[in-house]
C-alpha cells in the first residue's frame, strides 16, 4: 500500500513540473522542488505514517537582498533619519501595534 502512495504521489509531482530528488529507500522518502523555489518532502515512518514537510525559497528582505530600492508595486523607500531607507513598519493595527 505505502508503494502505491509513493508512486502516486511522485508521478502527481513529476507531472506538475516538480523535480524530483533526495531519493531514500529506505525511509522511503523524497523532495519535489517546485521551478521557483518551494519544497516538500514526501516521507514514511514506522507504522506507516505519511509526512508531508514543506519550505519555502528564502525571503528578500529589502535592506539585505542586495538592490531592491523599491517597495511592493514599485513605491520607493523613504528616507531614514541616517540617509539609508526607512523599512520600518507604516502599518498601524489594533492588535499587533501596541
């Protein structure tokens, strides 16, 4: 039975474009990986439990990313008090700003 979910589910990723690696036989268990960066990995344990761990690609953070110098749908950054840009929070909400 864990056979035929295996092969299920790795046939179902292959032909939605993921690339398939990180094979282990033995667990059983492997990674698809999607065209723009997202994993998850497909995996069995003892009695038969089914995984499913996914991750994301790694985030670009504006001030660390290396030239992004426009926010989301290409506003700029304003000026910080040192003359660098201000990516601090403007958001203000009722339960997360206080």
């Amino acid at each position: 039975m864990v056979k035929i979910l295996y092969g299920a589910v790795e046939k179902h990723w292959e032909a939605a474009g993921y690339k398939i690696g990180d094979v282990n036989a033995k667990e059983p268990s492997f990674t698809g990986v999607t065209p723009d960066g997202f994993s998850i990995r497909f995996s069995v344990g003892a009695p038969g439990n089914v995984y499913f761990d996914a991750s994301s690609p790694s985030a670009k953070y504006p001030g660390y990313s290396g030239g992004a110098v426009t926010g989301e749908e290409g506003d700029e950054f304003p000026k910080g008090s040192g003359g660098g840009r201000d990516v601090s929070p403007d958001v203000h909400d009722s339960y997360w700003s206080k």
